[in-house]
C-alpha cells in the first residue's frame, strides 16, 4: 500500500520547486522536455506526486553535472529499459 502512496499527485508546482532546488520555470522546461509528467487538476494545475520529485531530483542531479536535456532523457530510457528487463 506505501508503494502506491509514491504515486498520488500532492505538490503543487512551487512546492515541488522548492523541494528539489529549482525555480518552477526549470520544472515547466523539464516537463516539456517529456522527462516528467505531472497530474492535473480539473482546474490544469500541475500536481507532482512523490515519485515525480523523485525523478526531479535525479533529473537536476544529472543537469547539475553538465548532461543537457535530451542526454537526460536517453539516461532515463535507459535506466528504465534495464530495470524492465531485470524485472
């Protein structure tokens, strides 16, 4: 059950910005990039779950060393097709 609770939308976008370290403009960017998909509200507002912060923070971590967005992404990809496989 504590599994799936990573996965409820609760963070607006300047409450996810502050968690991980970033203006909500880079989580915007970072969304458009398709790196993050955040839930929304019926009202369009952003809603970032605990997984998604998650994935935020390891997004910054790798911009912070120099990797540029698409990079990003192909390192997602990757991650994410070997832990499908190992599964």
């Amino acid at each position: 059950m504590a599994e799936n609770n990573r996965y409820v939308p609760r963070y607006v976008i300047s409450v996810a910005a502050r968690l991980v370290g970033v203006y909500p403009h880079t989580l915007r960017t970072i969304e458009r990039a398709g790196l993050v998909g955040p839930s929304r509200t019926e009202g369009n507002v952003r809603l970032y779950s605990d997984f998604d912060v998650a994935r935020l923070q390891q997004v910054i971590a790798l911009m912070e060393e120099g990797v540029n967005l698409a990079g990003i992404k192909m390192i997602l990809e990757m991650h994410e097709d070997g832990a499908g496989k190992r599964a």
